[in-house]
C-alpha cells in the first residue's frame, strides 16, 4: 500500500519492485550490458538473493604491489609478478594466495578517475561520481541495500565493517535516506547499544515498545513524512537487531574456518563478511587500513597485503565453493592507486591517473584483464575508464539495468552516471 | 655493520675529525641506489641500486663493474674477513657469494636454505663470523640462518623473532651473535648452543601505529663498538605520521654487559627521519646515516652526550653508508643515484 506523506509528493521511497518491473519490462530491448536481464523474469527474481562484499583498502593501495605490477622497470620496485591461475595473468608476488583464485576474478588495469584527494576519491569510488557541491550520492552499498535488500529484512542492508570506529551509522545514503546507510560495525563488533539496558525485563521493554508505538501512531495519523518513517523503522530495526546479535558474532562460525581466515583483526571481518552474506545482508563493506604509503611503500605493501592475502583468497574460494559466487559481487577497490614513479622516501604517492581495481562473482567475467598500462604505469595505455565506468558495471553484474532512475522525493534521478556506460566486455 | 672490528689505531696514524668532513669523490649512476660497503682492503665500494644491479667502483679508477644476478633490489652487502669474497642478498630472497675482485663477475654459488632462496621474502642483512667459517643472514621471515662459509651449507636456523629480522651482527670475540627486528627486539645469541641468551630492549625504536594499522621502525643499523663495550642501534623513533615516516632519528646505545641501554642519541634539530646505518669509530664516536624530511645527514655522537657533536648535511638522501678501514673515509649511498666518498680530515692544500 501506498503511504501519503504530509508533503502531498509522491512516495519518496523507491518503487523498488516497479523500479525493477520496469528495468525488466525494458530488458527484451536492452543491449548495453544487460544481456541477462529477462523479460519474462519477475523484478524480485532479477534481483533476489544478490549481495555485494566491497573491499575496500583505504588510502590507496598500490596497483604496481597488486594487479598491475611492472617488475624490472623504472618504477617497478623490488617486486617480482608471479603467474596466476590464468594464463597469461600475472600479478604481484605479494598475493600468492590470490593469484590462485584469479580465475574467478577480473583485473580492470585502465581506470584514470583523475583524482588525487582521498575524500574525493572515495567519493568517486563508492558513488561513481564526481563530488559536486550541489548534490550529493549514495554510496553503492547504499545504492545496493535499496535494490536488493527485502524490505521485510530483520537484518540491515548495508553494512561497513571498519577498523575502529563507533559503531554508528554512516552518512552516506544521501537521497534514498538514512534506512540505505551503513550500520558500522567498529572493530567487526556487533552495532552499539544492542543488548539490552540492564534492569528491563522483556516484558518491561515489550509495554515500553507497545506505548511508543501507539504514541507514533496517532503522530502519524496527520504529519508522516520520509523521515519520520526512518525514524520508526530504526526503532523496528534495532529491536530485530537485538534479537539477532549473534549474526554479528564471528566466534559462532566453525573453529577450522577461524582458523582458515586467521588471527588478523581483517580476516577475522571478512570471514564475517561471508557470515552476514550467508545471513542475508545484502551489502558489505570491509575496510582494511591502511595503505597510504609516502614512506616505505614497500615495507608496508608487505605487511598490509600480507594481511590482506590469505583471507582475500578464502574468501573468495569459500564463496565459490558455497554457491554463492555467482549471486555476490566482489569488489576490492581503493580511492585512487599509487604513483608509479617512487618517491625519495621509497614511498609512492596518490594516483588516480593509471591504476587497478580487481572484482569478481555475480555477471563479472572470470579471468578478464580489461585494459592496460604502459610498460612502466604511468599512463593508460588501452580501454581507459573510470569511477562511473565502473558503477554501471558493478549495477549491471546484480542484474540491474545502470540506465534506469530512481525516483526519490519526487525526482526521477539516474541512478548512474548517464555519462558513463558499463564496461560491457567485463560482463560475463 | 662492519664485519670485523676496525684495526686498533697506530699512535702515528691520522685521526678522523668529522668537523673537517668534506667531500672526497663521487660517482653517478643511472638508478638510485640502495647499500653501500667499502671492502675490506679499501679498494673498492661495493654499491646497490633499485635496477636490482650491485656495482664495484673501484676507488682509484672510478670504473664501476655489475654484478648481476638478483631479480629485485639488494640491501644486504658483507665480505668474509680476508676480503676476497663478497655476499649479495637481495629482496628476492637470494644471497649470492662473489669473488670480490673478478674482473668480469659472476656468482660462487648461491646459499640456499630451499631452492634457490637462502630465505623466504627479502634478506635483509648478512655477516660474515671474524674467523670467516661462518655467514650469518636475516629476513622477511624473521629468521636468522647460519652457514658454512666454506660449502655454502647450512648449519643452522635461529628462530625467536616475531617480526622481520632486519639486521644481524657478530660479536667481534665471534662466540656470539646479534640480531635486531622491526620491533627493536636485539637478541643475542650463543653461537656454539643456538640458544638465545637474552633479550635487549629497543622498542622506542618501533612503534604500532593505530591508525596507519601498522608497524614502523626497526633496527635499520647496527655495531659494536672496538672494545665491544657498546652496542649501537639506529633506526626512528617517535613516530608521529607513519603514513609520511615522520619520526626522529635514534641511535639506542647499550652497555653490552648488563644489557641496560646506556644512551640515546637523538639530534639537536627535528630532522623527522631514520638512522639507516651506525658505525662506531675507533675514537670513540658513533656516526649515524640520517635520511628524511630535513634531507641527509652524517650525525656524530660522543656516546656520554645525547646531542650530537656535529651535523654534517648531505646534499641529498642517502639509504645507507659504510666508514673505511682507514677510519677516515665515509661513504653514502644516495637517492640522487650518485655514490659519495667523505672524508674526515682537512682537505689537501
């Protein structure tokens, strides 16, 4: 049923099944990268059961240490590229473990964002667009939470799995509103302020929950608005969330996959990563910090993708192994790479101008390398693309049409950057 | 290091004065370079580069001969005390023994622990025992590994470290060795049981920083002093921004007896870099190799001072640095890609 907000607009919340029924409606004719959209295919089957991991390796992690590495060049530094799963394929010797799962990856080697802030970045990166002052974007598990998330969701559809933190919520949902925001899990503990306050029986808390809801009741009988709704779902949310805390306890999984992910604080989150997926969030994003490397870039590549490596690689055969590769997006990406040149400080600077994002699962093709650098990065060489290029292309291996809008207070907004375009070859 | 103690010095021969340090030769290479080490009859510098290279420049010449045959860079240079053969371990995992002065070189043979590799990730030090039967390396994975200097064998594997072993040195009575690690551990191993002896404390040459997530420091130098009353430690401390390696240098001192750290030298002005390397002179000074925000520096301590007695700066950064055994002569390693030779004494009318 269709609410009436006391602004007299239309539903401010997404038609998400119309929204889908249209893009399904549009699919028999749709040649730009959706060749797996079928006409006759029910909108909450096109999008159902899909989920999104985005690993997200913060300050900029070094493409020339990762997917694009150029040994025995100027800018190549002390590492050597190591043959992977695919032939032909190599990438750093930092991620031996990875290179053994290539085959269910892609390499994209041709982004030039042209950026070098890390807020603008990022920015670019999560929303696949350009910071403006006058608009603002949701981030793509926001964008992601809204389209595959089922509304009757006990569990949140986007959450951020951070080193530290408060465990809050994030702000970045912007028009679709804070429901599609990220619940933050500092640390990888469980959302703050869900066990219940001492001295309130369930009883207690169950007349408290009853008065406030027909307190809300008769306030919304006359002024409901969109946030007054998000307001009142959180409470629903919250007491859901209270009630499956345990989704959000690592220690619940197997002690022999404990043992696989390992004992660093990230593989211990991405193993819960996999545990919400399996659960049903639909978005989720690990931060694994940090990789800002102005000063011994080396060292730390070392260190950090030594972290990074195994548990990336368990993951990714683990998902594939459970059945849910080809229903999960894996995305592992940066604010921008490093330079190639290395800096008097054996460190690498930032790089938006020639770098690497790797992703997998869902419509990616396996084992695709799109584009590529010179011989020593310092410029795209081929199939030059960017944050937009890329947004498409992560919409379009869930089974969305990147072309369609969303209709959010009112206004019909592209949910993609109408300038860019999938990358189609990179779509199975 | 220096892998021998530096010969005790004649009552006639000429003092070092490092506030007469001046330049005393350069040479330019194509690629910036890495390590440096004077061999031990002072004919020659031996030179890494980050076109995973080691050049031989022979000091009276000026020609410099390659050594080729590692597959990333080299950081890790040593000779046995006879001086005629040199040890090459690189980021590759390798050490290669060379003949010092081959005219056209090519590796002896290689130490392997498994396959080609005498460690897993990058060999970060070797040291060569005083009587030259033993070869010492440390790495990437945190070991530390002794071998026969005679057949290349190995002979045995120190394991205690918990992070990447970034020096190693032998105490100059040779029944001994160090080893220091990213986290300033220094251990002190008995050569003859592998049983580590003890541990020294140089943790304020290591930090764990919260929000980069990540360590940083080291034991990037290391040396006894001739008497072997001291042990010398440099590296960075006080780490304010790992992301931009902002930290102070630091030579931690030890009284080698007890084990108690004796000094700190630290530096009169914020120079926000690393120690790479430390030597003890035979006159009682200690000489550090200073890199970082406020350029190069060759740092000289009296070790009952925490101040340093003279700042000499570089005209760019240098990675690593090596005093002769003439005791007069320092060189630097830069990243400007060219070598340079410093001397300790009034230049020549």
């Amino acid at each position: 049923m269709k609410c009436q907000y006391a602004c007299g607009t239309a539903e401010h919340v997404l038609e998400r099944r119309k929204f889908l029924g249209t893009i399904a409606g549009m699919a028999g004719a749709a040649t730009l990268g959706a060749p797996r959209m079928v006409q006759a295919v029910m909108p909450e089957l096109v999008a159902g059961n899909k989920h999104i991991i985005m690993i997200w390796l913060a300050g900029g992690v070094s493409q020339l240490e990762t997917w694009d590495p150029k040994p025995k060049t100027n800018t190549g530094g002390p590492f050597r590229a190591i043959p992977t799963s695919v032939p032909g394929m190599h990438i750093c010797e930092l991620l031996p473990h990875t290179a053994k799962q290539m085959h269910h990856l892609a390499i994209v080697r041709s982004i030039n964002t042209k950026e070098n802030d890390h807020g603008k970045g990022a920015y670019c990166m999560t929303t696949g667009r350009k910071q403006e002052p006058v608009a603002d974007y949701p981030h793509l598990g926001a964008v992601g939470a809204k389209l595959l998330a089922p509304e009757d969701s006990p569990l949140p559809g986007h959450i951020h799995v951070s080193p530290g933190g408060s465990g809050g919520s994030g702000n970045n949902a912007a028009y679709l509103g804070p429901r599609y925001a990220s619940i933050i899990l500092g640390d990888g503990n469980p959302p703050r302020n869900t066990t219940p306050p001492e001295g309130i029986t369930p009883e207690g808390d169950n007349r408290r929950h009853a008065f406030r809801a027909s307190v809300n009741d008769h306030f919304a009988k006359r002024r409901r608005w969109a946030e007054s709704d998000a307001f009142l779902s959180s409470f629903d949310q919250a007491r859901q969330l209270m009630e499956r805390r345990d989704v959000f306890d690592v220690s619940k999984e197997a002690a022999k996959d404990q043992e696989r992910y390992g004992n660093s604080e990230f593989g211990k989150q991405l193993l819960l990563a996999r545990r919400l997926v399996e659960q049903g969030v639909s978005c989720v994003q690990v931060t694994h910090s940090n990789y800002d490397t102005h000063y011994e870039n080396f060292d730390f590549h070392i260190e950090q993708l030594g972290e990074f490596d195994q548990p990336f690689a368990t993951l990714v055969a683990d998902l594939v192994e459970r059945g849910l590769w080809e229903k999960t997006l894996v995305v592992v990406m940066s604010e921008f790479g490093r330079t190639p040149s290395i800096n008097q400080f054996h460190g690498r600077d930032h790089w938006g101008t020639a770098w690497s994002v790797a992703l997998g699962g869902c419509g990616i093709q396996r084992g695709a390398i799109i584009g590529k650098t010179n011989d020593n990065g310092t410029e795209v060489a081929d199939r030059e693309v960017d944050h937009g290029h890329l947004f498409h292309t992560y919409l379009s291996a869930i089974g969305v049409d990147s072309s369609g809008e969303i209709v959010a207070g009112g206004r019909k907004l592209p949910m993609a950057d109408p300038a860019a375009a999938p990358i189609t070859e990179l779509l199975a | 290091m220096n892998d021998a103690p530096a010969p005790a010095a004649s009552a006639d021969a000429p003092q070092a004065d490092p506030k007469l340090t001046h330049a005393a030769g350069e040479w330019k290479y194509t690629s910036p370079l890495l390590s440096c080490r004077f061999d031990p009859s002072g004919q020659f510098v031996f030179c890494s580069a980050q076109d995973n290279s080691v050049q031989r420049w022979n000091i009276a010449s000026g020609q410099a001969t390659a050594l080729n045959a590692h597959d990333s860079w080299v950081r890790a240079l040593a000779f046995n005390p006879s001086g005629n053969h040199v040890y090459t371990g690189g980021y590759d995992g390798r050490v290669f023994v060379w003949e010092t002065s081959a005219e056209q070189p090519t590796p002896l043979r290689s130490l392997n622990a498994h396959g080609d590799v005498a460690h897993d990730g990058w060999v970060r030090a070797i040291a060569v025992s005083p009587d030259g039967k033993t070869v010492a390396t440390c790495g990437n994975d945190n070991l530390v590994r002794l071998w026969n200097a005679e057949d290349g064998n190995l002979q045995n594997v120190l394991s205690g470290h918990s992070k990447h072993v970034y020096n190693v040195m032998f105490h100059p009575d040779g029944t001994r060795l160090i080893s220091g690690d990213l986290k300033g551990e220094v251990r002190e191993w008995d050569l003859g049981t592998s049983e580590q002896l003890r541990t020294l404390d140089g943790g304020t040459l290591w930090k764990y920083d919260e929000g980069f997530r990540a360590d940083i420091g080291g034991v990037r130098g290391i040396d006894f002093s001739p008497d072997a009353a001291l042990l010398a430690c440099g590296g960075i401390s006080e780490v304010s921004n790992a992301f931009a390696g902002i930290g102070n240098p630091l030579v931690v001192v030890f009284d080698y007896a007890t084990g108690e750290k004796k000094q700190s030298l630290v530096t009169s002005k914020k120079l926000r870099g690393t120690i790479w390397n430390v030597h003890c002179h035979r006159q009682g000074f200690v000489i550090g190799c200073d890199s970082g925000h406020e350029g190069g520096h060759l740092l000289f301590w009296n070790t009952n001072d925490p101040n340093e007695f003279f700042d000499f700066k570089l005209p760019n950064l240098c990675y690593d640095s090596d005093l002769h055994s003439d005791g007069l002569r320092v060189v630097t390693a830069h990243q400007d890609n060219v070598l340079r030779i410093w001397r300790m004494t009034a230049p020549a009318a």
